[in-house]
C-alpha cells in the first residue's frame, strides 16, 4: 500500500467536487434553474424583502444517466421580523457526488432600508457550517486496488459565510452576493500534504417585471456566476406568468444548457414548480439531462405595512 496513491485520489475526488468544472460552473454552489422563485438561495439580503414568511424546497438532479452525477437537496425558511427592517432565515442542505458528500446549514439577519417610496435596500450576513465526507466504501477503481483507499471514510467539518445586498421595488430588483466569503482548506485527510479549497464566488442578479394588459407579467432576468480562473457564466431568461398563478419560462446557460420551466401558485400559498434542463455542453453525449422539483409555502403577513411583493 502507498499513502502517495491515496493522496492523489482523494485529492481528485475532492477537487472534482468542490472544484467544479465549467461545464456546471462549479459544484461548490450548486446550480438552480428556478432560482427566480427562490433568491434567498443565493442571497441572504432577500430575508425579509416580502410581508410573507417563505419556505422552498428543492430537489435537483443533475445530469441524468452519468453515474453518481450530482444530487441536491435545499429547505429553507426566510421572512421579517415585526419591524419589517430586519429579516432573518435559514437553510439546510446536502449536495451528493459519487463517493462523496456536503452537508451544511446556515442562518442569516438582513437589515433594510427604505430609499422612498417604492425602492430599498437590504444587506445580508449568512453564518454557518458543512460537513465534507469522502465514502472509500463506493470507491471503484480498475488501477488502483488499494484496500485502504477502499475502505477509506474521511470527514472534515468547516466554518462557512455568506454575504449580500439586495436592491428592489414592486417592479424591478438587483443583487450582488457572495456565497463564500472565507476561502477556508477542506482536510478530509489529515496526513495528505494537499488539500482542496473553498474558492471565492461571485454573483450578480437583476431582472423586471413587464405588465401586459391586465393578466400577464413578463420578467426578463439575467445571473451572473463568476469564480477566477473560469469565464463568467450567465442566465439569460425570460419568464410569463398569468395572473400570477401559471408561469412558464426559458433560461439560456452560457456553455452548459438550456432549461424549461412550468409552475403553478395556488392562491398565494402553495407553489409548485418543475424545470427541465437539456444540456448543450459535451455532456449531452452521456446526459439526458438535468430535472429540478420546487414545492414552495407562504404563511402570514408579518404586519401591515407594505412590503413590495415578490413573486
């Protein structure tokens, strides 16, 4: 047995999950393609930005028909607090990679301001911490027999923060975030003289709504995703909605895939989305593609000062 063998695998296996690629951006921040209805998920500076209470829950697949391609799963909660100058959140949440494991949690405070009338602005701090596990257990590898590797279970567990600002009004919003302000070393294996990396993101959002006629909003968004030293990545899309009940959309993904969305959103409460991603990257040769399920909730009214909603 040579440790030199096991070090170079579990660096690799590592770096293929916390590295990323280009071809899915990187799989540190994990990709939604119904982010329009969850921005929270980005941006802790959305906590309080409605009179509501949300909560989302997202289940993605990524990739399908590629074995031990990425799975992940995101609950959370966000609202204000009685004031409505404050909101507060909290998210947890597993992303799955072949052998490999992330799951962390992660609680927010935002603070906003009122600009006038219609436009304000929110700062967002989110604070916690994930847990990376390597299983050997699931480890197959034709040219390397290596019983320790194989059996090898590694863990390591790391302080995470995230911060945000948020501009918005009944028509229009734009945010900056990012989702990983502290670049901390992941050691799964503690006597390995390498080790992966938690890299700085950077994120930027914006989009508005257009009236047409009495019945239907039209939203073009754009999502700017940028990590050095791979190119920006954007999300161009446009969505319809219906009497802000029915919704449909299309995203383009720059060299990576084109995704469909359909919702539905029962009387203010109940949200219920589906997005399918056909991918355009090299990947399309071995992938089906990507499916994404959102089942989202809404309770109350914190108070009755107006709050500019977000659909």
């Amino acid at each position: 047995m040579k440790n030199s063998r096991i070090y170079k695998v579990l660096f690799l296996l590592v770096g293929i999950t916390l590295g990323g690629s280009q071809l899915g951006f990187s799989q540190q921040i994990p990709l939604f393609s119904q982010y329009q209805f969850n921005k929270y998920i980005y941006n802790p500076a959305v906590a309080g930005s409605e009179k509501y209470i949300d909560a989302r829950l997202i289940q993605r697949y990524q990739w399908r028909g590629i074995t031990d391609a990425p799975r992940t799963f995101n609950l959370n909660a966000y609202g204000p607090l009685a004031s409505q100058k404050m909101g507060v959140g909290a998210m947890i949440y597993t992303d799955i990679v072949g052998p490999t494991r992330r799951t962390g949690f992660q609680g927010s405070y935002a603070y906003h301001f009122q600009l006038n009338d219609e436009m304000r602005l929110s700062f967002g701090l989110g604070l916690g911490f994930e847990q990376y596990i390597i299983d050997g257990t699931q480890i197959r590898l034709d040219a390397i027999d290596d019983p320790a590797l194989q059996n090898y279970l590694g863990s390591s567990l790391e302080f995470t923060s995230k911060f945000g600002v948020y501009f918005y009004s009944e028509k229009y919003y734009a945010g900056i975030s990012i989702p990983q302000v502290i670049p901390n070393n992941i050691n799964i294996y503690e006597s390995a003289t390498k080790t992966a990396k938690l890299e700085d993101h950077y994120m930027i959002n914006g989009g508005y709504k257009f009236d047409i006629g009495e019945d239907f909003i039209i939203e073009p968004s754009v999502l700017m995703r940028w990590k050095s030293p791979t190119p920006v990545q954007f999300d161009l899309s446009v969505w319809t909605y219906y009497k802000e009940m029915i919704w449909l959309g299309i995203t383009y993904r720059t060299e990576d895939a084109i995704s469909f969305g359909i919702g539905f959103n029962y009387n203010q409460m109940l949200m219920i989305g589906y997005a399918y991603d056909l991918t355009t990257s090299s990947l399309s040769t071995y992938s089906s593609g990507s499916h994404e399920i959102m089942l989202g909730f809404r309770f109350g009214s914190a108070s009755s000062q107006e709050i500019p909603p977000q659909l």
